[in-house]
C-alpha cells in the first residue's frame, strides 16, 4: 500500500499492524525521518505527489488522508494516485469537511498568520467524490464522521450523535472519507 502525504508515519504504522507492506511519501524530509523512525519496517521516500517516482499499478491501495486540503493541483494528485493502483486496487482519500466548526477553526488559524492553513482548501463529499470520477475511479462508498466541535465539553456531549448524524447527511461533518476503486 501508498500512503501519499504520509507525514510522521502514524496512519503507515496502523495499517502495517493490520498487515499490510507499506511505502509512504512525503514532500517534507523531516516527515520522512520521523516516518522511517517510527516504521523501520516500511520503506518512506520524500516525493512530490503531483509526480509519483512509481511504475503504473504497483499498488493494490493508496491512502491520501488530510494531504488535498495543502494540494494545488488537487486533480493531477489524485490521478497520480490512480495511476500506481493496480486495476482492481482502492483508493481511500479522507478531508475535512468543508462545512464543519473543524474546517472553520483552521481557516481562522490561517486567516490570523498560520502558513500551514493559509492556503488550505476544504471539501464537501461531492467534490471528493468527483475527484475520484475525474481520475477515472469508481466510487463505491462516502462516509462521514465527527460531526460535534473541537472543543472537549461539547464532543462528551455531542459525539454520542455522530454515528446518527452520519447516517442522515454529509453537512457538517469534519471527516469526508471517500472509497474508490480502479476498473480492471
């Protein structure tokens, strides 16, 4: 499996407790130091994702989790994804929500100076969605999650609603995971 964007290696050292044989990329060198510390067993590269240093189909899944939202070119790094996926293989690509307390308190750290949220982008599902369908993918599945705010006296109270929220609409949620898959 490809996770793009991997940053220190948290998501590549839960999915490679779950089996799978993980290579993760970063555009940060620091990010794939610390990658490669916490996974020795992985193999982490610094790498752009606009242009993948692998053959067409090597992998039988890509993750790109919270990478998008800091992508200019959003299009051409998803079609990159679906360029190294083997025919069959998934990609599963999760954001934040555009419309969610989540998105907005980022948007307001960037609009006060924070460079890693100035140019950020936030999505809805049907965006995400559309990014997979414009790389030629298949969509299979949209899921949401975390619809109480940022702020721990609310969530004990609000997150026993998520999963019921998530059932009913997209609207709000901080998390859009998006499930697609190569023809083949």
């Amino acid at each position: 499996m490809l996770d793009i964007g991997c940053g220190d290696g948290d998501l590549s050292e839960a999915l490679a407790c779950g089996g799978a044989e993980v290579t993760g990329i970063d555009a940060d060198p620091e990010m794939v130091s610390a990658a490669t510390r916490r996974l020795p067993s992985g193999s982490f590269l610094c790498a752009d994702a606009l242009a993948l240093p692998f053959d067409d189909g090597r992998f039988d899944l890509v993750v790109m989790v919270t990478l998008l939202c800091h992508v200019q070119n959003r299009e051409r790094a998803v079609a990159e994804a679906g360029r190294v996926l083997r025919p069959g293989g998934r990609l599963l690509v999760g954001e934040l929500g555009r419309r969610s307390v989540w998105a907005f308190a980022r948007r307001l750290k960037g609009w006060q100076g924070d460079d890693f949220w100035r140019t950020a982008r936030f999505f809805t599902a049907a965006e995400l969605a559309g990014l997979a369908k414009t790389a030629g993918l298949t969509v299979e599945r949209v899921g949401t999650a975390v619809y109480y705010p940022p702020n721990g006296w609310a969530a004990s109270l609000l997150a026993p609603l998520d999963r019921h929220l998530a059932r009913l609409t997209t609207f709000g949620a901080a998390f859009i995971a998006v499930a697609a898959r190569k023809p083949g």
